[in-house]
C-alpha cells in the first residue's frame, strides 16, 4: 500500500457518515471502512526489513488524509511481533461536538503474533488494548 498507493487510490471519505442513519447500508463507508482494515495491516514498505517502527505508516498516511490526529501505536506495533503480542493504533478527530476514536489492529504481516489465536482462554489481548486506550485517553 504506502503512500504512492494512498495518493493514487485514496478511498472518498466524509465525516456525514457518522450522521446519517447507521440502520441504512451506505456502500461509501463499507469501502472506506475496508481501505482502513487494510491499512492496519503491517507495512512491508521498507527498506529495512528488521525496522518495525515504520510498520504503522500506512494507516498513519490514511488517517492523516481523513483528518484523524494523535495518530499513536502502540508499542507492539514498534517491535516484531510475537507470540501473546497484538499492535494497535489509535486515532482520534473532532467530528461537531463529538470526538471520533479510531483504533485497530494489525491483521497481516503479524508474524509469530498469530500463534496467539490458539491461547485466547489463557492471554487476554483485550487488556493490552483496553490499557492503550485509557493511556490514550488520560
């Protein structure tokens, strides 16, 4: 993906959908809301593969063009992942009088951080991400 792909192919965006009625399909959001899953995804847009400070950068490049700011991942997402690890970033924008919170998680290029899928009854990722987000929010 990486910045070319977001300046050639970035998905319409519009802050009018979190003020439409969320009970009606609107195939407008349900594409950006796939761009962004993808740009979760781990970056290989490097030319250091041992580098994983940058991994972040396409969803950082996606949000910053739909206007989201304190665009922050956490610190597994800055390291190479691991076994019981998940990278997580989150975002947020002044939407009126509404603050929009945008948090994901990568989904590809997660290496050994897959290996957590077999243990969820023993290692609980939710309390990473839940403790990333009060960091966030303090």
């Amino acid at each position: 993906m990486g910045q070319n792909w977001l300046h050639k192919y970035s998905p319409y965006y519009s802050d009018d959908y979190f003020s439409n009625d969320s009970t009606i399909y609107n195939p407008s959001l349900a594409t950006t809301s796939l761009s962004l899953s993808m740009a979760y995804f781990g970056s290989n847009n490097n030319k250091n593969n041992n580098d994983y400070t940058y991994r972040y950068k396409n969803v950082d490049s996606l949000l910053t063009s739909f206007g989201y700011s304190s665009i922050t991942p956490n610190a597994g997402y800055l390291k190479k992942p691991e076994s019981d690890m998940i990278g997580v970033v989150y975002a947020k924008k002044e939407i009126k009088d509404d603050t929009m919170i945008a948090i994901g998680i990568r989904g590809a290029n997660y290496q050994q951080e897959w290996a957590s899928n077999f243990t969820l009854g023993t290692y609980k990722t939710q309390n990473i991400i839940k403790d990333f987000m009060k960091q966030q929010l303090i």
